[in-house]
C-alpha cells in the first residue's frame, strides 16, 4: 500500500484526488501496488458536500509527521509555502510531485539537490504542457540527442485570446473577458497575459534539454497587451498568425531564449495551433523536429500528468531517476540585445515619402506592405532584414526622434 497526501485541495489538487479514486484498480494495476490518498492538507473549510472531507485536516504535522505517507503532491502553487513544504517532505524523506512551475523554476536545483541527496524523487511532468507528455520524454526518450532548440506555445489562456481576435474580430479587451468568462484566465491575468507563466515553463524545458538551470529572470518576457486587430490583419497579409511564442535555443555554450508575440509563417507547424491548445517543437541531431500537442491546462489534463508522475515513483520504486541541474556562475543566457531577428514595423507619419527615406536610410532593404483596408491613410508597415536587437532598438530611437515619424505604433518579431 503506498499512501499520498495531497497539499491543497484546489483545481489540480482535487483533479488528483478524483483520479486515484475513480482509476484506483487501473492505477495500482499499473504501478504494481495499490495506491490511495490517506491525507489532503487544506486551510479552507469544506462543507458535507466536499465527497474527500473526511481527509482533509489543516495541521500538516499529520502529513510530514506520518511515516506511512510515502509521497506528498504538492498543488498549493506560488513559490512561499509550497517551497516550505516541498522542501521539508523532502528533508523527510518523502518523494515529491508537482504541477508548481513557479516553484520549479524558481527553487529547482535546491530541491533536485535535496531529493538526490535523500535518494527520493522530485517530479513535475505537470508543470510544463498541463497533460501533454513533455519533460519525461525530453529527459528519457530523447536522451540520446543533442537538443538544438524549443520552440512553443505554452500558454492557454493568450492563444485563446489571439484565436478569438483572428476568427472573430474580437478586440484585445474583449477576447480577454471571454476567457476570463470561460475559465480559461484568472481574475488577474497578468501571468498570463505578459508571458510570465511561458516564461517559467520554458526555462524549465531548457533546464532539461541542456542539462544547466536556465534561470527565468534572465529571459527576455514581452505578453500580448498590445497586440491590437491591425497588427493581427496585418500578419494575414503575410500569410501568417501571431502566437505567444516561447523559444530557447543552445548557441556554443550559450542559450538564446525568449518569449514574446511572434508572427508565425503558415508553413509552420505552430501556425494552426488555436484555442487553449499549447504545442511544443523540440530539434534534436538525432531525431530532428518532434512535436508535442495537446491541451495544455485544465482540471483533468494537469491532474492525469501528476498521477503519472505518481505511478512513475510507485513502478520504480528507488530507481526512476531524477534531474540534476548544472548551476553556471553567471547568467548562461545570451543578453537579447545580442540576438537577431525580423521584425514587422508599423509607424504613423504626415509625410510618407520622408518617412520611407529615412527608413530605408536606416534599414536599408526593408519590404513595406501593401496597405490595409482598416489601415489608416497615416499608418505605414514594413518588414526588416535579420538584424540584432539592439540595431533595431538603435535605429527605432532615430526614427522616435525624428519628425518625418508622429509615432511608433508597433514591432512584432517574425518567427
């Protein structure tokens, strides 16, 4: 009998519980012992109608004090009392499951170090992707490769949002309440909407990938907020759709890596990923493009990949093999400036033909649009070369400072 305590008894957290109880006969038959939720550490009060009240107590001295507890799932979520708690079931010797990528990123390889140290484990298939199978299968099944790069959408709630502006004219603010009306977006989105939460995960994917803790704090975040209809028409012009993309890619010793909104190319695999779907291209020398897709959040879905992670640790009792992330000395994540990329330009002028020979001054050989029917008389766009990011922002600066240019109105990067 192997019994698992689950710390807090929220949408992941109850998901868990609901899984074991409803699959318990598959689940044990699976993982080769039977498998049961003995305790749910909770500080709410829950009515007659909650069907695991029994379980739940709000002292968790009944939990780090049970030597009969032989895992702890972790779902508090934020990265204060679930890292007091991850960290002392692990001093307790207990293993560890979570769906906490802020924790992850944030407190990773102190808590890998103290599962190794106690010959434990600490898995968090659910932090990345929701249900999608992605961090097991970049740590086993494609261990024998190289990994070049990651490349993804990661994020729900923003390619939900993104696909209601492009499908149904919906403004930024409007698709925005729809999600939150759905479910799909929190009260405060702003995790999301910024790219915070991408940005955890694809440091947490990089970490794996390249085997060294990517710290998130040192990757360029740029959300969605001002992705206006205009800049969604105007990518359809190129044959194209934005998307919240997340990248990191291995560079020497380096790592590029960033996440910002990227104006995707049909030919892409990542193009006609819509809705709350994420999608996750991994290169590789040995295998090349692998794409991984699926639902990328929700009750049901993140709680399947905790419960995996479970039956994982159950199965290979001892032996199912952790994370051991290489710390640099010194950000390993290459300054964005120093990177390159294409950029889509939209400008406001009162005199075009000044406009465009200073830009072309400048940029040199740019491709300007043709323009669009909601476009206004005064707006001008164009697409640049390749060029590095701080050329851009230097060259931007000049035309901000020019008169020929009454505004900068956006710059997209272009995948």
């Amino acid at each position: 009998m192997i019994n698992v305590a689950v710390l807090g008894y929220g949408v992941v957290g109850s998901g868990v519980v609901e899984i074991i109880k409803k699959n318990c006969e598959s689940i044990s038959q699976k993982a080769g012992q039977e498998i049961r939720v003995k305790k749910i550490l909770d500080i709410r009060d829950f009515d007659d109608t909650c069907p695991d009240k029994a379980l739940i107590t709000k002292n968790p001295e009944e939990i780090f004090g049970d030597d009969s507890i032989n895992i702890v799932v972790e779902t508090i979520g934020g990265a204060k009392i679930a890292y007091e708690y991850t960290k002392r079931a692990l001093e307790c010797g207990k293993h560890v499951v979570t769906s906490n990528k802020e924790l992850i990123a944030t407190y990773g390889p102190e808590l890998l170090k103290i599962a190794k140290n106690n010959n434990i484990n600490y898995l968090f298939e659910a932090s990345v992707g929701g249900g999608i199978p992605i961090i097991r299968p970049l740590n086993r099944c494609l261990a024998a490769n190289e990994i070049y790069s990651i490349v993804g959408i990661l994020n729900g709630t923003t390619n939900y949002i993104l696909t209601q502006m492009k499908k149904d004219g919906k403004d930024f603010d409007v698709a925005l309440k729809e999600a939150q009306k759905n479910g799909y977006a929190e009260a405060n989105p702003t995790a999301d909407i910024e790219g915070h939460d991408s940005c955890r995960k694809i440091a947490i994917l990089s970490s794996i990938a390249y085997n060294e803790f990517v710290d998130y704090k040192n990757i360029y975040t740029e959300g969605i907020s001002k992705i206006t209809l205009t800049d969604i028409k105007y990518a359809e012009s190129l044959n194209a759709s934005i998307k919240l993309v997340a990248m990191s890619e291995k560079v020497g010793d380096k790592i590029v890596a960033r996440v910002s909104p990227a104006i995707v190319d049909k030919d892409n695999p990542l193009y006609n990923v819509e809705d709350v779907f994420n999608a996750i291209v991994v290169k590789g020398d040995a295998i090349g493009e692998a794409m991984f897709y699926g639902r990328g959040a929700g009750k049901l879905p993140t709680a399947s990949a905790v419960v995996a992670d479970i039956i994982e640790i159950v199965k290979h009792w001892g032996s199912c093999g952790g994370y051991d992330w290489n710390v640099a000395e010194g950000s390993n994540v290459i300054d964005i400036m120093e990177t390159k990329a294409k950029y889509l330009v939209r400008i406001k002028t009162d005199n075009e033909s000044e406009a465009k020979e200073l830009v072309n001054s400048l940029y040199g050989n740019v491709e300007w649009l043709k323009p669009l029917k909601v476009q206004q008389k005064d707006e001008l766009a164009f697409v640049t070369e390749n060029i590095l990011e701080k050329e851009h922002k230097e060259k931007f600066e000049v035309i901000s400072n020019s008169e020929a240019v009454r505004e900068l109105v956006n710059t997209i990067r272009i995948l």
